[in-house]
C-alpha cells in the first residue's frame, strides 16, 4: 500500500458496547513500535503538518471527529474521521495535516518507528522538492 487508505478495523456490536481491536501486521501492514495519541485541541488549531521519510502510521479518530488532510505533492485528499473503527493508513513520504478537531476529540496514532526527528519533513516547499527528485 503506497497510497493513503481507509482501513476498516473489526468490530463486535453488542448491547452492552462495541469493541474494536487492532493486531499488528495483520489489520495493519507494519508492526507497530510506538504509539501516541493527540487531544484537547482548541478549536481552530492544526496539527501535524509535515511528512516522514520512513515512518508508515494508522491514524483513528477513538472519540469526537477530525480531517486528516494528504498531499502527495500532485493530488490532495481529505479524510473525516468520526468512527473508532475506521483507520486511516498513511505510507511514508506523504505530506499530512490534521484539522477540524471537535471538542473533546481524541486521536490515536500507531507508528511503525521510534520518535526521530530526523525522520520528520517540516517544510512543504523540501518536500515537494523531494517528490519532484523522487519521480
Ligand atoms: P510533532 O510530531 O511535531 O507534532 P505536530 O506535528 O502535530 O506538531 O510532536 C510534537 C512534539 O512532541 C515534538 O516536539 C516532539 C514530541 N514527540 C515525542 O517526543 N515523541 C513522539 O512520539 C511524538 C509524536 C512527538
């Protein structure tokens, strides 16, 4: 999967409340080595605006709604996430952004590496650069 893609994750519906469930390499395609989650948000406020180099990630809107935004440097796409059972993969060397958020969202973010912030493309205008060498 070279391209940003929604996953839908499995979920068991049940009276007394739904559970979802990830498992590595399986409903996802890496083994995750980190995991971190985004909340409390103002409104307004944009998060994430950058691309990474190797870092494969699954972004989940666990609770309210957000957007995630992708560019590739020639096309851009926006995602609305607003259900835990929806995943959105994101390959590396993607440009995204995460905005909209509503009150009392939480965002869930499974990552294939360590934190490195050498793995982090910050300015848009490297990265397209970047992607123009690259094709
Ligand atoms: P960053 O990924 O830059 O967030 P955003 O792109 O949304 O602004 O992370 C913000 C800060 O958090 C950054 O300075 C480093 C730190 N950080 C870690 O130490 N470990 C992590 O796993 C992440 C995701 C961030």
């Amino acid at each position: 999967m070279n391209t940003p893609a929604i996953i839908d994750l499995p979920r068991f519906e049940d009276p007394r409340g739904n559970l979802s469930f990830i498992e590595q390499s399986k409903h996802i395609p890496f083994t995750i080595k980190r995991t971190y989650w985004i909340y409390d948000v103002p409104g307004g406020e944009v998060r994430g605006g950058h691309a990474f180099l190797s870092q494969k990630e699954l972004i989940v809107a666990l609770s309210g709604s957000f957007d995630v935004v992708v560019k590739n440097g020639l096309a851009e796409e926006t995602f609305s996430l607003n259900r835990s059972y929806y995943g959105l993969y994101v390959p590396p060397g993607i440009w995204r952004q995460m905005a909209n958020f509503s009150t009392n969202s939480l965002a869930l973010v499974l990552s294939s590496t360590d934190y490195d912030k050498d793995d982090y493309v910050r300015d848009f205008n490297a990265y397209l650069k970047m992607k123009s060498h690259a094709s």
